[in-house]
C-alpha cells in the first residue's frame, strides 16, 4: 500500500509542469520567512531598522519569484538546485541581521539541505553543502568574537551543521530506498503491462479460433454462470429461441427436443443443466428449433476442477451432425425398403420350391438336386435379407428383465444340434440352474444363437463347441469356445466390424456376410454389458459375454438397441 501511495504522490507531482514543482519546493521557507515579517513589528521591531534582514528578505521573495519566471523546462534538468543553495545564503544573511532578537533562524537551513538531499543529484556535493552551507551561517559570530570564544559557543556553531549532515545522510538513504522501491514497482508495472499485452493477445487468439471451428462452445463457472458463447454457438441458440427470448444463451427457454425430434427435453436433461450438475458425457443427441430451422446437435461436455478437486465449471461442445443423422435415416430406410422388398418374393421363391420337393416322386433325381440347390441358397439369401434388416434398423426395443440364462442356453443348444451333427461337432454345456440375469431373452437368445452357430460354423470336420456359464457380484458371464480355425493377432481388432470376415473363413468358403457378430455386440453392449473375444490360429476362439445381474435402470423403462452401429462382424451366422 505504501508503495502504491508513493506511485501516486509521485504522479501527481510529474503532472505539474517545472515551475510549479520548484515554487512548490521554495514554499514552505517562503511562508516561514513571511510569517517572521509579518509578526516582527509586534514582537521584534528593531530587526526592521537591520539592512541585512531586511535584504534577507528582499532576497527570499524574488527567489521564490524567480521560481515562476525563470524557464527551468528549457534550462538543463538539475539548474533549479540554485534555489536552495541561494537560500543557504539569505538564510545567512536573515539569521546574522536578526541576531540576538530572533534567536533559532540558522534552523531554516534544514529546508534547502532537504531540497538538496531529495534532488538526487550531485550525491557527495550536496552532502558537503548540507555541512558546509549552515557551518557558513554559524561562523561569522564566531568570527567576530575570535578568539574570546567560548566552548558552548564553538560547540553551538558546530552543532546545527552536524545535524544538517545528518539530515541529509538520512535524506540521501531514504531517497535510495524511495528510488529502489520506484525502480521495483516499475519493473512490476511493465511486467504486468507486458503479461496484459500478452494475455489480451492470447484472449483475441482464443477468441478468433473459438470464432472459427465449425462447433459450438459454451464455457460456465461453478455457479452455472455462462463465461463464454462463440459465434457458431450463438447461431444455434437464435434457430432455436422464441421471438420474445431476449437472453440467447439462456438455456431453459430454448427449443430443445429429445432424439424422436417431438418429446420437449426436460430441464435436467439438458446439456449445460447436465454439465453445471458435474456430469461428463460425449455423444448426447439433441434437436433444437422447430420446422425447418431444426437441427440435431450431438453435445459433450467436461468439468473444470480447481486444484483441489472441487467442481469449478465445464465446457459444453455442439456439434451440428443434421446432415449426418439424415444420411443415415435414408441409408437405414433405403436397406430397410430393399430387404423388405425382397422378403417377399423370396418367400414365394421358398413356399413354391417346398411344394414342388414335396412332389419329389414325380421328378428326377437331377431336378430334385437342382431344386434343393435353390431350395438352399434362397434360405441363405433370406437369412442374409433378415440380417441386414436388423441392422439397418436404428432402433430395436430391448426390454430386459429376470431371466434365467440356462433355459435359454438350452434351448439354444437344441436348435443348433442339428446343424453340429452335420459337421461331426460335438456340444457341451457346464451352466448352473437357474442362472439369473437381467436380459431380454428374445435378443440374449438372438446373440446366443449367433455365437454357438459361429462356433459349430468354424469347427468343420469335427471338433467341440463348449458353453459355460457363471456368476458373480460383478455380472454373469457366458462363454462359448470351440477347437475351430481361430483368427490371427491381426484380424482380432476387427473381428466385430461390420461385414469383416477372416482370411482364413474366406479361403475356406465358409458361407456369411460378416453381421452376426456386429449384431450380437450391439445387443449385448446395449444390455450394459460387454463382449469379448480371444482367439488363436489352429487352437480355436472363446467368445465371452458378460451381462448384468440387477437392473442399471429404472424397472420397465425400456432400452434401445441401435443396431446400425460402426461396429460389425468378423465371422456370421448366417
């Protein structure tokens, strides 16, 4: 605070101009030496008739006169310290012609010493006027009584410039200490200047890219208080505020939708709501506006904590991904049109080819083969149409609840032992009853069938196909190994992307497209539960699911399943 002060006090004082500065100085002898005059006809008359005080005094106001006629700003900087050193004269002049009715004049001398000291200039020169100027006003009595002196006489003269010495020393180590303190804050001024300079360089920098992507950002602080809007943002905000709306950041008057593009979004649910509540998320759909200025936003959003853990703000992202989720509802509805279109002859094609067969007996032999070869690449054809139905469809209802597992498994069994004998594979189950989850046991049905025909699929020529099953505090896990072909290191990464199939499978001429498995991740992901695979060339592949014991969601509120994920397979079922 004291330094602050001086900073101030300081300038003001550079404000004035020179002349004011200087007669500012001379001020205060000035008005000391004028209150003498004033009161010296009542209390001391006889130094009136005394010339020399009266010269004193002549001599004091043309110098303080001379403070505002001289040009010190055209002069060089230190000419104005001839003011103090004339007053050490006149002060001479005045003490020696009012002595012995004004005793204690020589004390003005400390006003010129401290102007001296406080200029800073001419250090050791002015130590030596401040002991030598008031020892010239002491001396001439001394002088004149020489040498009849006494010692309190001598010691007198000598004292008053002893002291001004020590005014000064005092003076000088005080201005150091000032001008250090002065060179400090000065440093830290045009640190903070610099560190202003850079910080609002880097605000218009962060500013202009925040201006320039083509996302929308949001910044609030810990109170949900908006810190910060960019302009792609601000754009979303005013498709989707009503006429009357007068703040465009404000959130709970926004047209917001959920993801059917109809069903308004809850307060709570909204991004900044969510975000200002501590929740981080990714990928949360949202639609805002209404007709055709309506556009679907896919939000994020990250907290900011303080250093010690304690909520203190986030950051919510929009991007625009209308165009995207277009593309893909007429990707969906262009697969889902074309599957559905040929669901239909294909079960003309296989209800006609069953009643020919079933008049086997009036055909040849060649002509029965024939017709089974048709017989058997339309159900292939009508089970690669059912696939591509399933995942193109983007949302499939997935109702969970208790189930026991080892029924399904089960009856999963018994449907594919038919195809296991064909190829010599034998099947083992090891699976506690009951087994309970929390499953929708259509589409864990589903997964299992893909898993346990995959496995049967890729075991030609004999071999074991395996599921076992246990559970634990942490969920239910089912496996399904077989002694197969397996895949290599490099082809495990993909073996649930979509339409992907192995070297090997594709050298073997094994039938399928590459969607059951991308099928079977999908269901069991949107489960809440997790699919994993490990496998080796030549040793074989063990699949395992893991699903949930207790529900992670309110009872009866169903899930859904978006089947038209990134995500695929590397081996069918079909």
């Amino acid at each position: 605070m004291g330094e602050q002060l001086l900073v101030r006090s300081e300038g003001f004082f550079q404000r004035l101009g020179p002349r004011i500065q200087v007669a500012l100085c001379q001020l205060p002898l000035t008005i000391i030496m004028a209150a003498i005059v004033i009161a010296a006809p009542f209390a001391w008359p006889a130094v009136l008739a005394n010339a020399v005080f009266i010269a004193s005094i002549v001599l004091i106001g043309l110098l303080f006169l001379a403070c505002f006629l001289i040009p010190w700003e055209r002069l060089p900087p230190d000419a104005y310290l001839i003011i103090p050193v004339l007053d050490l004269f006149v002060i001479g002049l005045a003490r020696n012609g009012a002595t012995p009715a004004i005793g204690g004049l020589a004390l003005l001398a400390i006003f010129p010493v401290i102007w001296l000291s406080a200029s800073g200039s001419f250090s050791r020169g002015t130590i030596i006027l401040s002991f030598f100027g008031p020892l010239l006003i002491t001396a001439p009595p001394l002088i004149q009584k020489y040498p009849n002196l006494s010692a309190s006489e001598v010691t007198g003269a000598i004292l008053l410039p002893l002291m001004m010495l020590a005014v000064s020393l005092a003076i000088r180590f005080a201005s150091v200490n000032v001008r250090m303190q002065r060179q400090r804050l000065e440093k830290k001024d045009a640190e903070l200047r610099e560190l202003l300079v850079e910080s609002r360089n880097r605000e218009r920098l962060l500013k202009t890219v925040l201006d320039t992507i083509d996302v929308g950002i949001v910044a609030v602080d810990g109170d949900g208080k908006i810190l910060l809007v960019n302009d792609r943002q601000k754009e979303f905000y005013r498709g989707a505020s009503p006429a009357e709306t007068e703040t465009l950041s404000e959130e709970a008057r926004q047209l917001m939708f959920a993801q059917d593009k109809i069903t308004p979004l809850p307060i709570d649910k909204r991004p900044i709501s969510r975000a200002v509540a501590g929740e981080t998320f990714a990928d949360y759909l949202i639609w805002l506006g209404e007709g055709n200025r309506k556009r679907a936003l896919s939000t994020a959003a990250r907290v900011i904590q303080n250093d010690d853990g304690v909520f203190n703000g986030a950051v919510i992202v929009y991007s625009d991904v209308t165009g995207l989720v277009d593309a893909l509802g007429v990707k969906e509805e262009l697969i889902s049109n074309v599957s559905h279109e040929f669901r239909s002859p294909l079960m003309s094609v296989l209800g006609n080819v069953d009643l020919v067969l079933d008049e086997a007996d009036a055909l040849s032999s060649l002509a029965v083969q024939r017709l089974q070869v048709v017989q058997r690449n339309a159900e292939r054809l009508l089970a690669l149409v059912s696939d591509l139905l399933v995942s193109a469809s983007t949302v499939l209802a997935v109702h969970p609840r208790r189930t026991d597992l080892s029924g399904l498994i089960e009856t999963s069994i018994g449907s594919a032992q038919a195809q296991a004998d064909a190829t010599h594979v034998s099947l083992r189950t090891d699976v506690p009853v009951p087994l309970w989850a929390y499953a929708d046991p259509l589409r864990i049905s589903q997964a299992l069938d893909n898993l346990v025909s995959n496995a049967i699929k890729y075991s030609p020529d004999g071999g074991a196909v395996t599921v076992t099953a246990r559970s634990s505090d942490t969920g239910v896990q089912l496996e399904v190994q077989d002694t197969g072909m397996g895949i290599s290191e490099d082809e495990a990464p993909r073996i649930f992307t979509r339409f992907f199939r192995s070297q090997a499978a594709r050298q073997a001429s094994i039938p399928g497209v590459g969607l059951g498995l991308s099928i079977t991740k999908t269901i069991v992901e949107r489960h809440g539960g997790k699919i994993s695979c490990v496998s080796k060339p030549g040793a074989g592949t063990t699949f395992t699911m893991t699903l949930p014991r207790e529900p992670s969601t309110e009872p009866g509120e169903p899930k859904k399943l978006a089947a038209a994920d990134s995500s695929g397979a590397a081996r069918s079922s079909g």
